[in-house]
C-alpha cells in the first residue's frame, strides 16, 4: 500500500509513468482508433473528469516522432502488439493541442488567450523555420503566428499551416490530436460572445477539411455540436459519444478496473461503497466508474481508512475555477418572476448547469426531477446534434444537456418494462453523488426562490396566529416544491427553516430551550413577540391532527416557552405542524402579555 502513488489532477501521460504514479491501463484505445485508419477525423465525446486529456495525451506520447517513447510504454496492452508498436510507436508527426483554458470576460480576451495558445504551440516546432524546405512567405507566416503579429485569418489557418509544414519536413502524414474543443464555445455562450467565437473555432477547425497533409485526428470535448456549424466539409468524420459501444471501455473505469485497483491499495473492503456512489455510468453498452471519484477517493482512504465517500466531482470544472459570484448553485422550479441568467455553459461546475437551464426555461419539470431523485426514470428524447446558442430553448435540450454531460445516465431496456420509441432514451440518476448533487441543489433552489418571492402573507398568519392561513400558505409552497422523497423530520425542518429565514426576524434551530431543544424559533426582537414551531411528520394522512396535538404537547411539557418569556418577549405563540408528503396540518396555542390582554 505505501508504494502506491494515486494522480489527482495530473493528465500528462509523461508524468505519470515517470514518477511511477498508479496509472489505469487505457492504451487499447490506441489499437482500437488504428483499426480504422481510413478515418478522417474521429470525434468523441464524454463528460468532464473521465479520462480524454490523459487519453488524448497517451496518443501524443506514443505516435509522436520527436520523442522515444517505449520506455514509457513498457508493460502495458499496446506493447504486447509488437508489429503496431513498431508500425506507428513514434513514427509520425504529431500536433496535441488543447483548448480547455480558452476563455475571457469578452471575445478579444478569450480570443487573446487562444492567439497566446497557438503561438506557444508553433514555439515548440520553431526549427521548422531553420529549414531550407520552406520559402521566406512561409516562413515569414509561420514567425509571425509564433511572434503573435499575425492577423486573424492567419491565426484561423494556424493549424492547417503547422500540418502542411510538418507533413512536408518529415515527408509523413500529421496525427493531429485537439482536446476540449468545445469549452471555448461553452464558455462563450455564457458570457454572451458566442456567434464571434463560433466563428473562429470554425476557421481553426479548417485543419480537419480536406488536408491531404493530415492523417488522421482525434477530437474530444462534452458534445457534438451541430455539424454543420464547426465541422462543414469535413469528410470521412465520425463520433464516439456515450450511446456509441467502440470506445466505451476507455473513458472511465470499468469494474474490472476498480477491482484491480482496490486489491492493489488493499482497500477492497470499500468496494460496495464506490460502486454506490461512483458507479452506474452507462456508456454504449458498458457500465463504467468516473475515473475522478474513484481515484480521489482511494487516495483519500489512503490517508484515512475511514474518510467517507464525498462529491468530488461537483467541484470541478473545464478549468478547475469557481464560477462567477453572481451565479447561483440551484436547480429546478417555476418562479413568479424569472431569474435573469446568462445561458448554460458546460464549463460551470456542477448544479450551476442545472440551474442556469431550468431558470432561463418555462419548462415545467419538477415531476421529472421528482421520479428521478426518487430513485425512477424518465423516457425523453435526446437530441445529439446541438449548438450551444440554443441549448436552453426547450425542454428536450435540457434532457440532452443532462444525459450527455453526466449528470444523467440511459437504463439498459432489460431494465425497464418498455421499449423507449426511436430518438428516446430512459433517463435516470446514475449513483448516489449525483443523487446528493441534486438534493442539495433543490435544498439551493428553494432557499433561493423563497428568498425571492414576497412571504408577507406567511409573516402575517404567522403572527397574527391565523393558522388556517398558515397552513394553506405551506400547502401550496409543498405542493411546488421538488422533493426527494426524503421525507425524514429534516426535510421539513430545513423547509420551514428556508422560508423563515431573510425577512429581518432571527430565527433559531434546535432552539436550547428550557427543558429541551425545540425545532425553530423565530424572534421579532422589534416588537418584542415570538413564534415556537415543532414539528411532527406522519405515516398517514389520517394521523396529521393527532401529531399536531402530540407537537404541541412537547412543547408545553418541555416548558419551551419559559426561557423566552424570561428574555422579555410579550407575545408568544406555539405551533404544532405536521407533515405527510406534501401534506401539512397547523395548530396553533398563543398567549399576550397577560391574561387579561
């Protein structure tokens, strides 16, 4: 156990075998993609965090001709195919280049930042320009993209240029390799300039259209986008996404995968455990791990043989970064009054995806979201061929956005008792990460909407001791609510507790009081008054009065109203609320400052 060494975070292929870092053996993805080298151009697409860098950087190391790479090679798939290693194993020209940190305020940074990119990539092949195979225009183009005085059309043809010139100085074809190729577009999107860099990432994708220079490359990023719109003209070009059965064995961990690397860290007794909460992914027709989970979680349980599973994956994005401020982690619901939200982008972390595309659709979903967090499954149509301008502008688009960027996965249909009809797929929550990702962002959701919304009739029953009012009040916010099915005393506890909460009263949980610890207190220190909640859930809807009297009982036996009478408050009124699903039942016992008041 001491001499494994877990990688989180680094994606260099290089590193890791060097430094003797515990590597996943993937490089059948190389024998399988040179199966087919009559392929242009191959797109594929996974979720974030499940292996394409690190993939896409093992090509580069094993196809490169600069470097000798069989030392790094040694003992895994690919080396026992002798006659491949010897075939293609550094015998090609090879360009990797990835777009993952393209991103700015506005179009010209982000634009600055993919100039800055090329120009650092034409750096690393500079002693092209120290060869007589190339005339003084060429050369001319080629020192200004590296000096970065080029104009913008010689920065969109930057990467057809560096084929041409190396296909040309090493009399070979080009292996071309681009990761993350849509996270410029992505983040384009939600920062509102994306038309300006569609059409630069177009004139760079020129590379891929009819280049007698190029032979083959591999593309990744989290979707297809639209054909038509980046990759016109391209010939011989097909995709590998999370439907398609090819690949799906080399992007994420299978459980062949998991089970070796547990017996290698001693840690198979936690086998159950990250198969629940890091499992269930369904790619083509193989279930696979996401390769981020697992490893952070072995190397955690490295540290510490009790560390519990934890949503690693919510916090990460295409850049590692946080999200800006002013957007809010949550996720679905119907608001009175829409929340303006700049349109969904791939490159938030987590729930701000969800948020962002249920808050800017009129989209009624909760009951969807309402069978899926409930452990059921959902049969919509998914859209494979999307671009990010219109990603928000329907329901299915929102399904299509959630299945293929993870947090969503298809059901094999030995599983279900239907047939989905053709261009559907049975959608359900693949693990219990993203089961949690969700519940807490319908916890975020609803403080949030609530904090929005004009609560004055809640804050008058409420004080006014209108319980009828009251009652109806909680009725209709339960009913829009989207709830998990964890109908534990908590749900409802942080239910009350969100809609009590930022209206200049001091409310108080678990509330030290007397004899015991009641459930919510809220204090108008103004108007010297107090409200006392306890609250009772039921199996029945028949057992909703009786558990409002048993709430109010606890809190005459507990003397949870003596304390605050002591601090000075005149008013306090009691309440017993009780819960059944979405169900609620309020009773009120209230006294003044006197008996005679």
């Amino acid at each position: 156990m001491e001499n494994v060494n877990i990688p989180v975070g680094t994606s260099d292929f290089t590193e890791i075998r060097q430094k003797n870092y515990y590597y996943v053996d993937k490089t059948g993805l190389i024998e399988e993609l040179l199966r087919t080298t009559a392929t242009k151009v191959t797109l594929i697409t996974r979720p974030r965090r499940f292996g394409k860098t690190l993939g896409m950087s093992m090509m580069a190391d094993f196809f490169d001709i600069r470097k000798d790479s069989s030392a790094l090679f040694e003992g895994l798939s690919v080396s026992k195919n002798q006659e491949l290693c010897r075939t293609w194993m550094n015998q090609y020209p090879t360009v990797f280049v990835s777009f993952r940190n393209v991103d700015g305020l506005d179009f010209s940074q982000a634009y600055a930042r993919l100039y800055t990119l090329i120009s650092e990539l034409y750096k690393r092949f500079y002693f092209l320009m120290n060869s007589d195979l190339f005339n003084i225009w060429e050369k001319n183009s080629f020192g200004h993209i590296a000096a970065k005085t080029a104009d913008s059309s010689e920065v969109e043809y930057s990467l057809l240029r560096l084929t041409q010139m190396l296909s040309v100085y090493y009399n070979k074809p080009v292996i071309l390799l681009i990761d993350e190729y849509d996270v410029p577009l992505a983040k384009a999107s939600a920062k509102g300039y994306y038309r300006e860099m569609l059409s630069t990432i177009h004139g760079v994708m020129s590379v891929l259209k009819d280049n007698p220079s190029l032979g083959f490359a591999v593309v990744t990023g989290c979707l297809q986008i639209v054909k038509e719109s980046i990759f016109t003209g391209t010939n011989n070009f097909v995709t590998d996404t999370i439907s398609d059965s090819r690949l799906d064995e080399y992007f994420g961990f299978t459980q062949e995968d998991v089970d070796r690397l547990l017996f290698d860290t001693e840690l198979s007794g936690h086998k159950d455990e990250i198969r629940e909460w890091y499992n269930g992914y369904l790619f083509g027709k193989r279930s696979v791990y996401c390769p981020w989970d697992v490893m952070n979680h072995v190397r955690n349980l490295l540290l510490d043989s009790s560390a519990p599973p934890a949503s690693y994956w919510e916090h990460t994005s295409h850049d590692g970064s946080k999200p800006a401020a002013q957007v809010s982690p949550v996720v679905a619901g119907t608001f009175s009054r829409p929340m303006q939200t700049c349109p969904p982008s791939l490159c938030l972390r987590a729930n701000d995806i969800i948020y962002q595309f249920i808050s800017t659709t009129e989209a009624d979903v909760n009951d969807e979201f309402e069978t899926l967090l409930a452990g059921g499954y959902i049969i919509e149509p998914i859209e494979p061929h999307l671009t990010y301008d219109i990603l928000h502008s329907s329901e299915r688009n929102i399904w299509t956005l959630l299945y293929f960027t993870g947090y969503l996965t298809k059901m094999r249909l030995e599983d279900i008792p239907e047939t989905p009809a053709d261009g559907n797929l049975a959608l359900t929550i693949p693990n219990a990460e993203i089961r949690k990702l969700f519940q807490k962002s319908v916890n975020e959701w609803f403080l949030a909407k609530t904090q929005a919304s004009d609560r004055s009739e809640l804050f008058d029953a409420l004080w006014s001791g209108d319980a009828e009012c009251l009652q109806n009040f909680l009725d209709d916010t339960l009913f829009d609510t989207i709830s998990y099915h964890d109908y534990q005393e908590s749900f409802y506890h942080a239910f009350l507790a969100g809609l009590l909460s930022r209206k200049g009263y001091k409310v108080e949980s678990n509330y030290e009081n007397s004899l015991g610890r009641s459930d919510i207190v809220i204090k108008d220190r103004k108007n010297r008054r107090v409200a006392v909640i306890e609250t009772k859930i039921t199996n029945t809807e028949n057992r909703l009065a009786a558990a409002c009297e048993d709430a109010l009982k606890q809190i005459e036996e507990k003397q949870y109203t003596v304390s605050v009478r002591r601090a000075g408050y005149r008013q306090v009124i009691s309440y017993g609320i009780a819960f059944y699903q979405k169900q609620c039942r309020v009773k009120k016992e209230g006294s003044g400052l006197s008996d005679n008041q």
